[in-house]
C-alpha cells in the first residue's frame, strides 16, 4: 500500500498554516530503515530531515498521518534534535519524556502507541510540561521494566511486551558522543530552522485559518524560542570547513579500488580559499572586529583566508593573506561609505570556496556571488537589515 507524503502535506496546509509552512522546509526521505519515523540533523547538508516509513504512514488514519507529522515537527520547535541529552539518564526515558511533553498538544490526534500524560502508564503526569519537567516527576517502574534490555532507540532495542516507549525515532539526536563536525551542523541547522520558523509565523499571522491547532499559550512559546541566539563561533566554523573543496591527483602509493596494481590510486586533500570582507565604515564597532578577529585566530589552524577590507571600493593594496595558523590583531584600514558590490566582484574574480562578510548590513543588496557566502552582523542587522536574502546572516554578540 503506497503513502503520498506530498499528498498529506498538502491537506495539512489546508487547516495548519504554521505547520505547513514549516513543513516545505524540512527535506523529507522515504525508508524501511526505521520502523515509523523520525527528524534528526543531516551532517552532510546541515538541514533538518524528517525520515519515514511509507508502510507505517500508509496504516495509519488521516487525522493520525497529521497528528504524527505535527508531532515531528513540535521535535523540532522544541530543540529536541538539537539539545544535549541530560546527563546520566537512560535514553528511552528521556526520549518519553520528550514525547509526552510534545503529545500534552496532540491529545485525540496520535496512534494509540503514543505516550500522553494522564494516559495509559502516564495517569497521574499532567498535560502541558516541559520534556525536563516530566523528566523530573518520572514515574518509577519495577526494575523488569526499566533494564537496560528495554532501553534505546528503536531499532536498538525495543521495549518489552507492555511497556511504554517512544513511537518513533529518536537516533542522530545530539549527545555527549558527537563529533565536533556534527555539533557544528546542528547550530547550523538550528538557525536554519529559526528562519523558517520566522517565515512559517509570518505566513500564519497572516492565514485566514491563522494558527491552526496551535493554542495561545504555545505560540507565544514558539515565538519567544525565534529570539534565542546561535553560537555564532560554531556557526563560523561550520561554514569554514563546509567550503572546503577537493584535489584530487594521481599517486602510486595509493591502491586503486577497481583496478588494483593496474591503474594508480587517487590522493585527496582539502584545502579551503575563503575570503574575509571587512566592511571599513564607522558604523562598524570597534567590539564587533575584535570579536570577529579573536574567532579568526582560533580558525586559522583550519585554514588560510584572504582578508578583503572594503567601503565603496576594495583597494588591492591593502588585501593581505592570513596565513594559516598566525595569529592577528583587529585593524581599521580604510574609511567611508558600503557598497556589496565591491567585495563580490573581488571574489567572483579570484575563484574562492567562500566568502564571509562582517558588516553592520546598511547598504543596498549586492550582485549574485559565486562563492558561498555568509554575513556576520550585531543585533540591529540581524534584525534590522537593509535589505533582505537567503544567505545565511549571523549574530556576533
């Protein structure tokens, strides 16, 4: 029996504009792997992606197919994916208590597998906690039920005949065992995730249906979550590593894994061409350079970059390299006004991987770059910026 994600997405925009929004922004992947669904942090794209089994889906009711998919993305609006796991805590019960805080909202829309506080094992739980409140106030089970056998995410295990569990996925969630590479994606994807939602409340604000589902209470939380910060430094590194590109040459010393000791290997090292573009104007603080520069001294021992100070124009003279692993300090070499287009010709020219750009955002929007790029701002233009773009824009504090 076939599942039409699309289809069922569709009918959700009907009636849940929040959600709908949302959903266009969530990459979406049919598999067998799992035996229901889940969301997780992709770390090779740095995006949110919901994972799911068309068979599951394909059993379920219409109202359970919406009440499911809402429940993967509250996982996401809550930081569920991308908040460390508490210390010292079984996995199952903090991935029950994730969901009990999320299905307080989903009461009458979930498979009867599904955990709700004052439910099934849940009785005495009230509705409308947090996932760390009802962490806390945990019910105690007899130790048959609560062993390490029962313990896990699906697919690793699954609970004993009876006992309750998490109806859907909770694995790539992020741990204390995560490489730094995908602690990097997830502030990545959760800024992502933050623009989207911005654009997902905006459209709902602005819906006939407004809202949807989504009560009064909660949507002053989701809104209240839109103002949190990213760590900017994490972000930063991300980008740097992301650019990176691959050269790939011939050698002798590598084997070759179809044509063994007949043809040469291939040898692969990366190596990223990032460009710095300073904006010189005086409305740039002295506090935001120095900040920007400190980072940059740490992510030299990553890479090379060229920095590109600029205003209207950029002088050639005055571009230098920032040879990988030196160290400098925050300098000011030029004065006036800011042009976007300046910087972006110097980069589309001398084939770099990337380009961040520190600035405060007053100046028009600039030409199309070639290179990915990034803007590194303060709070007024992140949140004020003269101008509007899909490119990643980031707060220093």
């Amino acid at each position: 029996m076939s599942f039409d994600l699309k289809l069922h997405a569709y009918r959700l925009l009907m009636d849940e504009p929040f959600f709908a929004a949302l959903s266009r922004k969530i990459e979406k992947r049919a598999s067998t792997a799992i035996p229901t669904a889940g969301v997780r942090v992709c770390p090779d794209t740095a995006q949110f992606e919901m994972i799911y089994n068309p068979e599951f889906f394909a059993s379920l009711s219409e109202e359970h197919v919406k009440g499911v998919l809402k429940h993967e993305f509250y996982h996401l609006i809550f930081e569920h994916v991308t908040s460390r796991k508490p210390e010292g805590v079984k996995p199952m019960v903090w991935n029950i208590c994730a969901d009990l805080a999320i299905n307080s909202h989903l009461v009458g829309e979930l498979p009867e597998m599904a955990c709700i506080p004052g439910g099934p094992n849940f009785e005495e739980l009230p509705l409308g906690k947090s996932a760390e409140w009802y962490l806390a106030n945990f019910p105690e089970r007899p130790e048959s039920e609560d062993s390490e056998d029962g313990e896990g995410e699906p697919g690793d295990g699954e609970p004993g005949e009876g006992q309750p569990g998490s109806f859907d996925d909770h694995s790539g969630w992020d741990d204390a065992g995560q490489s730094p590479e995908q602690q990097a994606a997830n502030q990545m994807a959760k800024e992502r995730l933050k623009q989207a939602m911005k654009q997902a409340a905006q459209e709902a604000s602005q819906s006939p249906n407004g809202w949807g589902s989504v009560s009064g209470e909660l949507k002053q939380e989701i809104i209240k979550r839109l103002e949190t910060k990213v760590d900017w430094k994490k972000v930063l590194r991300y980008f740097i590593k992301t650019s990176q590109r691959a050269n790939r040459r011939s050698s002798v010393k590598r084997i070759n894994k179809r044509y063994a000791y007949i043809h040469p290997g291939k040898k692969t090292q990366r190596q990223a061409k990032i460009a710095i573009a300073i904006d010189q104007s005086g409305s740039v603080s002295n506090d935001m350079l120095e900040s920007f520069f400190g980072e940059l001294n740490k992510l030299a021992k990553l890479a090379e970059f060229t920095v590109i100070p600029f205003d209207t124009e950029v002088d050639a003279s005055k571009v230098y390299t920032w040879k990988k692993g030196a160290s400098r300090t925050a300098e000011r070499v030029m004065c006036g006004g800011t042009c976007f287009d300046a910087p972006t010709e110097y980069v589309n020219n001398n084939n770099f991987d990337g380009v961040i750009i520190l600035t405060d955002m007053e100046a028009p929007k600039p030409k199309r770059c070639k290179a990915q790029r990034m803007w590194m701002t303060d709070e007024r233009g992140a949140s004020r910026p003269y101008f509007k773009t899909n490119e990643k824009v980031i707060q220093i504090d």
